[in-house]
C-alpha cells in the first residue's frame, strides 16, 4: 500500500481494501445471477 | 413530432448549454480551466465518467444489439470492475501527486519529451478520428429519422457543445454530463417501461423474461475460448482488463474527469462507483432491446428498421418489388405472432413439451422473416448503391417514433443528442488540453501565462470541434468507416497502455527502450490488423505485451551494449 492510500482515510471502510473488495464482491455476486440467467433460462 | 416534442427536445439541449456556460463563467487560468479548480465531488467524476464513456451511438446500439443478438455484448464489460480497483490503487494517487494536466505529462517525469510526445501522438491520432465518429454516427441517425441534413445536425451538435466547453472547459464538461446522464437513464428506463406496457395484457415480467430466455436471447454468459469470437467470459476479463486499463488510465478523455475531483479520495471514489455501476446500467441498456423484441413478437416491425430507405428504394423504381415483399412480410408475421402467442401460453401454462413444439414454429417462422429481411437488405444494396442497409442502430429509434406518446418522443431525442454532446465535449476537452499541454506548451510555446495558455485551449477546442464536423462531413462519403473506427481504439490502446505499465511498474525500463518498443509494438498490432483475422479486443493484451517485451530485450541489448568490454 502507498503512503498515498494511507494518508487518505476513505469514507465507510478503515481502508480502501475494503471498497476494492465490495467492487470484487459486487461482480462475483453479479457473475453468478448472469450464469444462473443463462443456464437456467 | 409535434410542437410539444420540439418544446421538451430544445428545452433540454438549451438549459443544458445555458447551465454549462453560467455555471462556469470568468474561468482564467490553467488548473481551473483544464482541471475544473480540483474541485469536483465523487459523485459527479463517477457520472462524468460515465456519460464519457457511453456516447449517442451507445444507446442506439447496444439496443439493437440486445434485440438482434441478445444479452451476450454484456461481457465485453466484464474486466472494468477490475481495471477501476488498479487504477485507484495506482494512476490515481501518482497523478494527484505529481499535480499533471494530462497522463502524457507524467510520462516526461519517468521516460523523457520523446516517449511523452509518442503517447500523445497516439492519444491524438485515435482521439481525433474516434470524435469525428462520436459525432457522425448519431448524426446519421438522427438526420435520416427527421428528415435534417446530416451536415446541418452534424453542426448542431457540435457549435452546442463547443460553446460550453469552450467558455467553461473541465467543469462545463462535469457539470453538465451529471444531468445530461440523468436525462439519458430517465429516457432508457421510461422507453424499456413503455415497450413492456404495451405487451398483450396477459403477459407479466417474468413472462417476458422466460420468453427472452426461451429464444436464446439471454446468452449472457458464453464460457466457450475462441479467439475469434468477439463476445465470450474471457475476451470480456482479459481482453476488457486490458482495453478499460488503457481507457481508463491513459486516455485523457476519461484522466480528465477524474483528475477534476477535489482529492485523491473524491476521484478514487468516482472510479470505484463506476466498477460498480457500469455493468448494472449496460444490462438495463441490453434489456431495454430486449423487452423491444419482446414487444415486436406481437406488434409487426417495419420490413427495414431505417425506414427511409424503404421510401428511397420505392423511388429508385423498385416499388412493385418492395410491395411484393412487403405482401408477403404480412403473411410471415402474421405466422411468426401464432408462433409467439402459442410459445407465450405454454411459457404460461409451464407445459414443457408445448413449449419445446412452439419454440421450432417460432424459429422456422422467424427463419423466413429473416430470409425476407436479407431479401429487402439486397434490394436496397442494388437500387441504392453505397447505401448501408444494416438497419439494427435504427431499432430502438424508429420505436421511440413510432409508439412513444408525444413529449416523450421529444425528451428520447433529447437523449440522443445528449448522449452525442457530453461524449465528444470529453473528447473535445481531452483533445485540447494534450494539444496545449503536451505539445503546444512543451514545445512549441513555454513560458507563457496562464491567459495565454487558456486562450490557447480555446482555440484548439474549437479547431478540434471544427475538425470533427469537417471529418464527419467527409465521412458520409465513406463506406464501412464505422466499422473500422469501432476498433481504433483496440489498435492504439494496447501500445498506450504498455507505455504506461512500463512507467508504473518496470523501473529497469529507460526512455529509449520504451520509445522503440511502443514504435516496433505498434507495427505488429498494424500487421495483425491488415493480415490476419484476430479479434480486436486481444490487441490491447497484444500490444501493450509487445511494448514491454520488446522494452525489456531493447534495454537489455543497450546494457550490453554499455557494458565495458574485460
């Protein structure tokens, strides 16, 4: 992590981890409900 | 169109402009002008990024493209998420420190004026042509639905948007893209609403749903590897990865957005909301074609989406072969809509084996309105040659005229035209501010003051503005010409990208090296495109591996070369 991000506290989260890991999350669970649509319908 | 549409389609284009201009009035000097004072908040860099990236042709397409090929296109926006968290890991707080203008800049700080100038080079030579298209496509459109010259929309569009970008620049652009996006969601989502309203009173959401699903057009994830097929899970992570990288982080249009937010965290911020939001918003986009497709299984489509090519051909003198068709059009929809009821009662009635028997009616009757559709694409390529009868851009716009009610019709125009102006006042200012900054200012004229330099950027925002509509106007001579500016972005990106990925993270490279590898990494991604049948998503991952590899034996070889003899 660069000085920069530590520096820079972000709203919400104790560290900007924590947002990439909702964006990651966000499209995992979306990955899921797509697959789900395609095979299932 | 009625008064009321002329009302609410200038209404809208007017306050946007009048907004623009007064909310940014007096700005005199470089970081206010180029760099919106730094002062923006996440959520207007996230939806100026994103009316940005989705221009006028974006909505006409992606519509066509959910009601002719389905869900599929969706993927193409699989790796953005995962660009946006590297960019904000790494561009973001590299730019913010180093307090650039433009992305080229920092590359003269890392590399020297050579490498910098090359990446501008590019930068320009994709960005200039791509804003004559971002202006040209809807123009087309837009002109050929209303009767308007193209020359004169063409111009329409461009002297709107030149008077806020010229008189406020960065900020003008932000501003007004927050409200221009929300015009345009607002028009989308009413439109896909309107469409599924109109279905037979019967047919619920979830009905429309599994009928999409049963005609294949919910193919929305395709795990096949093939390298020549445009659509698939892994050109979409990868091939996407790499092309958002480059879009993102080494494109000026988009740099610029999020170097006006206020901090590293408002533009970190900004960033992030769009890898969230993008695929979300594109899926709406997709479906809204869909629900049209839907709707058209009840309702008889034209023959020919872009309609006034019907008329056109009737007046070339084949106007008894066009009823011909016609006639027999009527007969195969009135089949296909049979088809589509039967499938629709059985989805219904969940009557597996019904549904299985109706779904090959519908195909086969589907099949012959294709046929019929082909036979009206070759009528028009004979009578009216260098006339483009692809008609799918013209889906989603000929059902705003047709079955939106009055003032509607107006605000989806408005879309339209807004969607064209705050992609290409992006670029605009993009084009100007490396034109000033990289070039004009670095080398041609240093040491000037900031009025001069803002002065400067007017002037090149209007020269800019002036090309386009010049290239536009050249390009409704030209055949297949959006065909093949859809994939200049692939064909620079890549090295872009591999110029920027050496400065970011390969220390070892030195300016030459770089240099030569992104010259040498260009002429391959050229001969793939002119010799071979790749698909154009892999030249981002090509290319900007090029540049690194061939950075690195160059610097290798200039070791060697360095390296005194024993």
């Amino acid at each position: 992590m660069s000085a920069d991000q530590e520096t820079e506290k972000p709203p919400v989260f104790r560290s900007w981890a924590g947002w990439y890991w909702t964006v990651l999350l966000i499209m995992a669970v979306q990955l899921i409900i797509y697959c789900w649509i395609t095979f299932s319908y | 169109m009625n008064a009321v549409d002329w009302i609410v389609l200038f209404g809208t284009l007017g306050t946007i402009v009048l907004y623009g201009v007064m909310k940014t009035r007096g700005t005199r000097n470089m970081e206010a002008y180029l760099l919106g004072s730094k002062s923006l908040p996440w959520w207007t860099v996230c939806l100026s990024i994103m009316a940005t990236q989705a221009s006028a042709i974006t909505f006409l397409s992606t519509t066509g493209q959910g009601y002719e090929d389905g869900m599929r296109f969706l993927q193409f926006y699989f790796g953005l998420p995962v660009a946006m968290i590297i960019l904000s890991v790494t561009a973001v707080p590299l730019y913010h420190k180093l307090k650039v203008f433009t992305a080229y800049e920092y590359l003269e700080t890392r590399f020297d004026l050579k490498t910098r100038s090359l990446a501008a080079f590019y930068f320009l030579m994709l960005r200039g042509v791509s804003v004559g298209i971002t202006i040209y496509a809807p123009s087309l459109i837009l002109s050929t639905i209303l009767g308007w010259n193209i020359n004169l929309t063409t111009v329409l569009i461009g002297s709107l948007v030149m008077v806020y970008v010229v008189s406020g620049g960065t900020k003008a652009v932000s501003v007004t893209q927050k409200y221009q996006l929300t015009i345009i969601m607002t028009g989308m989502v009413l439109t896909g609403l309107i469409a599924f309203w109109k279905l037979p009173g019967n047919v619920s959401f979830s009905d429309a749903f599994r009928f999409a699903g049963e005609t294949g057009k919910l193919n929305l994830i395709n795990l096949s590897f093939n390298l020549e097929d445009r659509y698939n899970i892994w050109s979409g992570l990868i091939g996407g990865l790499f092309l958002f990288l480059s879009y993102f982080g080494a494109d000026q249009s988009q740099v610029g957005r999020y170097l006006s937010g206020s901090s590293i965290t408002e533009s970190r911020l900004g960033l992030i909301f769009n890898g969230i939001l993008k695929i979300p918003m594109q899926f709406i986009i997709l479906y809204i074609g869909l629900m049209i497709f839907v709707f058209y299984q009840f309702y008889q489509p034209p023959l020919i989406h872009n309609v006034s090519l019907r008329d056109k051909v009737v007046m070339a003198g084949a106007e008894a072969r066009v009823k011909e068709l016609e006639a027999e059009y009527d007969g195969v929809f009135l089949e296909r809509r049979t088809a589509a009821e039967g499938l629709m009662q059985a989805i219904q009635g969940k009557d597996a084996s019904a549904i299985q028997t109706q779904k090959e009616s519908l195909k086969q009757a589907q099949q012959k309105e294709n046929e019929l559709r082909n036979d009206m694409k070759d009528l028009v390529k004979k009578e009216l040659p260098g006339q483009n009868p692809m008609d799918k851009d013209y889906v989603f716009i000929h059902f705003v005229m047709s079955y939106l009610p009055h003032g509607l019709i107006g605000l989806l125009l408005a879309v339209v035209f807004s969607a064209a102006m705050s992609s290409m006042a992006s670029e605009l200012n993009a084009l100007a501010s490396t034109t000033t900054v990289d070039i004009y200012r670095r080398s041609m004229r240093p040491g000037q003051s900031d009025e001069h330099y803002v002065s400067a950027s007017r002037w090149m925002t209007i020269g800019w503005c002036v090309f386009a509509i010049v290239f536009a106007s050249l390009a409704n001579q030209a055949e297949n010409l959006i065909q093949f500016v859809n994939i200049v972005g692939s064909l620079w990106y890549g090295t872009i990208l591999g110029i920027f990925l050496s400065a970011f993270y390969l220390k070892y490279l030195r300016s030459n090296a770089v240099f030569w590898g992104a010259i040498f990494a260009e002429l391959i991604i050229l001969y793939l495109y002119f010799f071979t049948k790749v698909a154009f998503l892999l030249y981002n991952i090509i290319g900007c591996v090029a540049v690194v590899a061939l950075a690195t034996l160059f610097q290798l070889m200039e070791g060697k070369k360095k390296r005194p003899a024993v």
